[in-house]
C-alpha cells in the first residue's frame, strides 16, 4: 500500500472532489480521475491507458505497461451491457492501482465472482477493492442525505440513487443496507432459487439473515411475491406477510423482476427484533462488524 487504507483513499479523493466541482457532482468520472490523479501524485508511474476489450472469464483487470513503457492500464469487459457495473468496475480497478499495485507488480484480473463477492469473508484484496468503489462512488455523507438511515425506501427511491452515482441497482441498494438503522434484507433470486442475500448491521445482529454460501440450492418461500411472479404488475408488487412468509416473521416485501438480467430483487423489510431473537440490545457487539472484520455473500452486480 501507499500507506492509506481504501477508505482513507476514497476520502481523500471525496474531499478533493467536493472542493473542485461542488456537491452535487455525480457520477463520478472515474476515467478522468483515475488518469489525471495518477499522473499528479505518480508521474513515474501513472494510469496511462483505460479501455474495453474482450475479456474471457473477466469483468476487468490492472495491466503493468509493457516493457519500455511506464505506468499501468485499467481493462474492463466490452461485453458488460450496464454502464453502472462498468463504473463500478472501472472504481474497482482504480482501487487496486492505488492499493495494491506495489504488492501486484505485474496486475491483477477480476473475474464475475471476484466483483460479485463484495465481502470480507471472500478474499481481502477484492473486499478491499470493493470497499474503496462504493466509497468512491457512493459517498456515504451525501447518500444518507438522499435516503437517511431510518428510512424505509422502495426500489424506485434506491433506483434514483442508481442513477445519481452511476451504478446498477444492487450496489445502490447494498450501500444503503451498509449504514441503514432499520431490519432489511436485499435478496436476489432466479429460477425459484436465492442466489444470494445480504442483510443490514441491525437485522444480521438480531439473526435476520439468508446463508446460501457453501449451502445446497435454498429455494424462495412459496408464499413470497418473489417464488410467484406472475402475481406482479408490470413487473413489481408488494405485499405483507406473517411469519410464515419469510425468516418466521412478519415482514413487507418488495419484488421486482429485471428483464435485463432474468432475475428477481427483492427488499424484506422486517419489524423491531422479535422477543425470541434472543439477543441483546443494540448496544451489544455488533456481530456483523466482527464477521466483515476477518474478510458473508452479496453482489455488486446488476
């Protein structure tokens, strides 16, 4: 490292950001900023070359110059449709330059999996990477301010976020499950099945969680919107359900199927922690910070 941690990174170039163009300065163009702040802080050895190009098996890549050439190049997937995963892809590989690029002298490759697996308990170096995108992208000061902590959005209120940052769905709705103060649960299925599942700090630490990794295939709830897409208006709808619904409590469920990706996105948002939770109150030690803390699964993809 160059001696900042990711977040010190994405901080640094929030705050510089904030001075230079304003507030209200979304999307980050992480194009530019990746060439022009390299070249500043390290002319000797710079992001020199950010492209497309078919990459087999991968979302993207930091490449060293070839022999005789300095600096590095920033390689996404050509094929990727959505320009919010490009973006974050691009921040992703920003990220590794600025952290990692000493410990990787000859680059690194990011596989589907690799920006997917936006978790510590994946591997270190692309939670780190990962860490410092959101960041970037997604300034937590200015998207509290967009959808404060207490709120309870719908998806259209998580789109529009989507839209100002410049990134898909899911990492829109996976950064405000970060520092959200309620109980809710984003949960992504397909072909009746959850692919993944990730839950805010309040509801992991009252035991509200979907595990689906190293698990046989968990199949959606049979009662849930998200197991009968049929039942859905133009392709969303939301309903209440008793215990009996989902993770045997009641809860208000949100789903919407995206045509783009054959999938289903839906939002649990769960009640105050049932009596039977067995588990302390809020001022008890966060289990989620102890288990993001030694590098649970979840996608930034979408």
């Amino acid at each position: 490292m160059d001696g900042k941690s990711p977040q010190r990174w994405a901080i640094d170039l929030t705050l510089l950001l904030n001075a230079r163009d304003g507030g209200d300065r979304f999307p980050v163009d992480v194009k530019s900023l990746a060439k022009d702040y390299s070249h500043q802080v390290f002319p000797n050895d710079p992001v020199t070359l950010i492209k497309g190009a078919s990459l087999d098996r991968f979302e993207g890549g930091l490449y060293k110059a070839p022999a005789g050439k300095k600096g590095w190049g920033i390689i996404y997937n050509s094929e990727i449709k959505s320009p919010g995963r490009i973006n974050f892809t691009l921040a992703h590989e920003f990220g590794h330059y600025l952290v990692h690029r000493h410990q990787f002298p000859d680059g690194l490759q990011c596989s589907a999996e690799d920006m997917a697996k936006w978790d510590s308990t994946y591997g270190q170096i692309e939670h780190e990477a990962n860490e410092f995108a959101a960041s970037l992208l997604m300034p937590r000061d200015d998207f509290a301010r967009q959808l404060p902590p207490k709120s309870k959005p719908a998806f259209e209120d998580l789109a529009a976020c989507a839209d100002r940052y410049g990134v898909s769905l899911s990492a829109a709705t996976l950064r405000w499950l970060q520092f959200s103060e309620r109980r809710t649960l984003l949960v992504v299925s397909r072909d009746g099945y959850i692919l993944w599942a990730r839950s805010s700090p309040k509801a992991l630490r009252t035991g509200a969680y979907i595990k689906t990794a190293n698990m046989p295939p968990v199949e959606v709830p049979s009662r849930s919107l998200a197991a009968q897409p049929h039942l859905l208006e133009n392709g969303k709808g939301k309903a209440e359900h008793d215990a009996l619904g989902w993770l045997n409590e009641p809860c208000i469920e949100e789903t919407f199927v995206s045509e783009r990706y054959d999938t289903i996105y839906t939002l649990l948002h769960l009640g105050p922690a049932p009596s039977w939770s067995g588990h302390g109150s809020d001022t008890e030690e966060d289990s989620f910070d102890r288990m993001t803390s030694r590098p649970p699964g979840s996608s930034w993809l979408g």
